[in-house]
C-alpha cells in the first residue's frame, strides 16, 4: 500500500504516473493537511513527490529500485491548493546498476520551485 501511488492508502497522496517521451509526469494538489508552514505544503512532502516520481521512471520499465541518495533544492514556496506539475528524467546509469535520477516541480505559470537529483539501486524484485 504506497504512500505516494496507492489508491488505497487513505492517507497517500494517490500519485498516478504518465511517460511522455522521456519524461514521466503527474500532477498533485497539496491539501490543508499537507501544510508545513500555514499556505504551504511541507517540504519532507515535497521531497516524497519527487521521491516517487523519480521512482516511477525506472518503474514503467520494469526496473525494480530502491532510493539510495537524494539531494532536493527547494527555490519558491510551494503553495497549497494548487495544481503542481511533477517530471522526472535519468540522467546517466552507471555499472548498469545505479540510475542517476532528476526532477523538478513546475508551479502553474512555469516556475520550477524545487529540483532533485536521486541515486536509485537495481534490486531484486524478490527483496521488495
Ligand atoms: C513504484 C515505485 C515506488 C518506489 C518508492 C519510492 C522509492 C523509495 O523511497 S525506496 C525507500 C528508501 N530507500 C531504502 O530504504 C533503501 C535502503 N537501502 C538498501 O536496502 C540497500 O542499500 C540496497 C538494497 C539498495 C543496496 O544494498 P546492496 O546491494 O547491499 O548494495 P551495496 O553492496 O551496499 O552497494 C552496491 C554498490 O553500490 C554502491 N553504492 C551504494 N550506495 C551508494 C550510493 N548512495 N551512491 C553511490 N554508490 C552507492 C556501493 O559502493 C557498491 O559499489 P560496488 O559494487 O562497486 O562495491
């Protein structure tokens, strides 16, 4: 039941992913209860967006990965109650194991308000 694509974790944020070329897309509208400070959403959130949509990448290849590194740059202030626009792309693969990932937040008008880059490992799908 993920946190982040379940759409029966009741309190997930429900994502749903799209390729579209290289690029894998969603689109998420933090509610009141996604809040750090008072009109904006929580930044440990923020990086469980990017989290899982770097994830989901390598996922909609059927490479099964595990978050092992993350670096997030948060620019503007993310508001609540309103449409966010989330991309992830790969940036290099080394030894054919590790992905180097990245991924922004796009605010309504074009802004990119956060950035990420990500290490994901190959693993077993046995071992998840
Ligand atoms: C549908 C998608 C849903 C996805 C949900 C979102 C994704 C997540 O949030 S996953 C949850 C958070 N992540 C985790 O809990 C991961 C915890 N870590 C692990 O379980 C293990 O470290 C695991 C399985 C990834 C790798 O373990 P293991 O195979 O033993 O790796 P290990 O032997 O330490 O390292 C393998 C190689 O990678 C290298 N390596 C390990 N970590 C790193 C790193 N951070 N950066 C660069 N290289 C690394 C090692 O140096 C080693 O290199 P070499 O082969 O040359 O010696």
């Amino acid at each position: 039941m993920c946190f982040g694509c379940s759409p029966a974790n009741p309190i997930g944020l429900k994502l749903k992913f799209k390729m579209d070329g290289d690029i894998c897309r969603t689109e998420f509208e933090a509610g009141e209860e996604h809040q750090g400070w008072n009109g904006y959403m929580h930044g440990g959130l923020i990086a469980a967006l990017l989290d899982e949509t770097m994830a989901w990448w390598l996922w909609l290849k059927d490479i099964s990965i595990m978050t092992v590194e993350m670096n997030t740059r948060y620019s503007i202030g993310v508001p609540i109650k309103t449409r966010l626009v989330v991309e992830s792309w790969c940036e290099e693969v080394k030894r054919d194991r590790l992905y180097l990932m990245a991924g922004r937040i796009i605010l309504p008008g074009g802004k990119t308000a956060v950035k990420a880059t990500a290490k994901f490992m190959k693993i077993d799908p046995a071992q998840i």
